[in-house]
C-alpha cells in the first residue's frame, strides 16, 4: 500500500515528479495507492494552481479520502450546493453523492472515494463520514461531544481507520463508522499522535 498526501506536492516543484515515479513503482509492485485531498492554500503561493497538478496524480490512485470543499479546491469538483452547518445532513450526503460521481467519471482508476464532515465551530462537535464505491454508498452514524482538545490529526487517523477497513476486508459500513469513529476519536487526545486501540475505536461505533 503507498499513502500519500496532496501536501507533498505543494512543498516542492521537484515533488509532482517523485511522486509519479513512486506510484508508477507501486503499481509495478501491484501496491494500492491512496491519497489524502488535504488542502493548504498557504502551501501553494508558488504561482502554480493545483488544479493542474493533483489530477494528474490521483489518476493513478485507487482511495481518495478528504471533504468536499477540498475537492473544489483541488481538483475543480464542486456539488451544487454545500452544507452551512450540522444542521443540513441532507446537504452534505447530497453534496458528498455529487462529488464522488463526479471523481469516478473523471478518473477511472478511483474505485473508492471517502468524505469527511467536521463542524468544528460548533460545541459540541459533530463529525460523519461518507463512503463511496462504484456501486453503493454509505454514512457512518453521527458522532457528537464536547470538550475538543486538538484537531491536529484526525485526518490522519481518518485515512489510517479507512486503510485498515479495507486490508481487513470489512463491510463498507463497518469502515466507514471505524474510520469516523477514530478520528472523532482523536480530537480528544492532545498532540498529533492517537493512543487509541482498535477495541477502543470499536466500542465507539455502538
């Protein structure tokens, strides 16, 4: 498996390149390859858009996983219309359908598309998760507390209960809550690390 993020190519104009040749090598070693849509406007100040370079290396990936807004931002793909706050689910499934159809059509390696919904100005905090393939979509349950202590890595965290989902060959719905569940998870733990087991991330999803 080869993970990478959409930061990596923002921090260098060597690194488009060297990201190709490590997913041409994965593909060589039938390795799947994933992607984290994570999107950091001050990391791209270099003049160059990357809507005209992040296509080019999801393309060849397999999972992507990020939120709606950042698809915009990334690759161009915008629903017709986003959510305003926890209050509109309807929006956000709405959003999230439109979005990853649009990411399948556009790119036919993509067989996995997951999207993340964190109102974090909100207290408490409720986060959920979308998961798509070819043929079916899901949603994991809601999840809601107060207290935050650090929001630094749940994405992370998101991305790495997705990829263990799928290696285990879960159901779809049992990776999307797992995936859901540690990184809410997360945003109660100080520092970018998580300290939480699997049978900790599992009993969250009941």
């Amino acid at each position: 498996w080869l993970h990478y993020s959409a930061i990596t190519p923002a921090l260098d104009s060597r690194m488009p390149d060297v990201l190709q040749e490590a997913i041409a090598a994965a593909h060589q070693k039938a390795l799947t390859v994933s992607l984290d849509l994570n999107y950091r406007a001050k990391l791209w100040q270099r003049g160059i858009d990357p809507k005209t370079v992040i296509p080019q290396l999801v393309g060849n990936c397999q999972v992507l996983m990020g939120n709606i807004w950042a698809v915009g931002s990334l690759l161009g793909i915008v629903p017709d219309a986003y959510p305003t706050g926890p209050d509109q689910k309807d929006v956000c499934l709405a959003a999230a359908d439109q979005c990853a159809g649009q990411v399948f059509s556009l790119y036919p390696s993509v067989q996995v598309v997951a999207f993340t919904f964190r109102f974090s100005n909100e207290d408490p905090i409720d986060y959920f998760a979308t998961y798509h393939t070819r043929t079916a979509s899901c949603v994991s349950q809601t999840y809601s507390g107060r207290g935050a202590k650090d929001k630094v890595g749940s994405g992370d965290c998101f991305m790495a209960g997705l990829i263990h989902g799928i290696r285990a060959k879960k159901s779809e719905q049992y990776i999307i809550d797992y995936a859901a569940s540690a990184a809410f998870g997360k945003l109660f733990e100080e520092g970018d690390v998580t300290f939480q087991r699997i049978d900790q991330v599992e009993a969250r999803m009941h």
